[in-house]
C-alpha cells in the first residue's frame, strides 16, 4: 500500500451533517506558516464513511491523524498481491486468514490513530470474527506491501514504524523490481521510537516464514514460502 500527498481532513460531523459526498480534496504539499493540519481520530473516520462523506472517487486513508490519497497500483502490483495471496494462503496455520487490501486498525500510534490497507495482511480468526468491525495490531500477524517503483518502496519503508508500534510480528515489502523481499521482525511495540530489531533481505531460491503469534492470539507460525512466489517466473 504505497502512499503520497497529505490533505486536510472534513470537519467535525454533526447530527445534521448532510451525506452528500464531499467535493475532491486540494491537496496540501507544503504546510503553509502559521498553520497546523487538523488530526481526526479513527472513530471520526469511522463516521464520516459510515455517513457516505467519502465516496469511490475519494481513494484516501487515514494515516497519522490525516487523509492520504492512495497511490495508483498497475498491472504488477496486482500479479504481486493475486501470487502472494495464494501463497500465503497455503502457508498460514488453521485459524487465521489472509486480508487483501482491506483496512485495519492502530489506534494512538505515535503520529495519531491510522487505518491502513497493506496489500496483504494475515488476520487472526476468521473472516467472520469482523463483521462488525476491522481488525486491530494486536489480531495482525503480518502485513505485507509491495512495492513497484524506488519511491514506492521509500514510502513504504517510512510507514514500517506504525506496524511496529502496534506490535505486528513481521511487515515485508516485496521489492518487485529487485525481485527482492525486505522482511522485518522483531516489533519494538509502542515506544517512543518505534522500529523492528530485526532486518533481512529474501531473494529468490530462500523462503519467507516466522513466528506470527503474540499474547492475544496465542503460538502461530507461517510454513515457508519461496520468495519467487511472489514474481512472476522469469
């Protein structure tokens, strides 16, 4: 799930608020002096999908407190996220499934809460577990971006230190350029500085695996996974 531009957030919600859908936001490049961008929580986030205010043209999640437009994902990044989703499929131990691009929440990370969609995530439970709500850190035991492009995979690394925080096992960015899969684990957990310990970089002829439990959810672990499951054969 790479990310760009930043832009302001709507204003608070009130019970007379209409639903019709909120006009495409400008986006802010350069904070402007004297000024500060407003930080909405994720139960105001909340609020303003389930009212209808951002519809299918306003592609933004909630990062740090702040709207963020999503960027464009191509013909790659698809095969990437459709092969990792088999293969991770096939590896997850019984009682977790495996998420595509759909939400998930970390509530008062060190920047503000943040509901992110990593391209791949393995959720505790199953499907059904979140009917009628999104998972949160502590049911995550990895998410995985990909990348396609060198900024991706800047953008992608800048926003590890959320998963971190929140105490998600293992984050991987798979690398499709260098046909590479940067693995880290070891979360820090809500720290002031928070980061994974652990680093190492997978190329094809390796696997994946890891430890993706915790103490909410119990042992769990991943079976291995040859990294060129996630590329398209040469």
């Amino acid at each position: 799930m790479a990310t760009a531009t930043l832009q302001p957030a709507p204003p608070s919600i009130l019970p007379h608020t209409s639903t019709a859908l909120l006009p495409p936001p400008v986006p802010i490049l350069v904070p402007i002096p004297g000024l500060t961008l407003y930080q909405m929580t994720y139960d105001l986030y909340e609020r303003v999908i389930e009212l209808g205010l951002l519809g299918p043209d306003n592609k933004v999640v909630l990062l740090g407190g702040l709207l963020v437009n999503l960027m464009s994902k191509g013909h790659l990044h698809r095969g990437a996220v459709l092969r990792g989703q088999e293969a991770l499929r096939a590896a997850i131990p019984v009682g977790w499934h495996v998420q595509p691009e759909q939400a998930i929440v970390l509530r008062g990370g060190p920047d503000g809460d943040s509901a992110p969609e990593p391209d791949l995530a393995v959720i505790f439970g199953d499907f059904t577990r979140y009917d009628q709500r999104l998972p949160i850190g502590a049911e995550v035991g990895l998410c995985i971006e990909v990348a396609t492009s060198p900024d991706a995979v800047r953008i992608d690394r800048a926003g590890l230190f959320r998963y971190a925080h929140a105490g998600i096992p293992i984050a991987c960015i798979v690398n499709i350029a260098d046909r590479s899969i940067e693995v880290y684990s070891e979360p820090s957990g809500p720290t002031a500085d928070p980061g994974y310990r652990r680093f190492e970089t997978l190329r094809p002829g390796q696997t994946l695996l890891g430890e993706i439990g915790n103490a909410t959810t119990g042992p769990a672990a991943l079976a291995p996974i040859p990294v060129e499951a996630f590329f398209v054969p040469n």
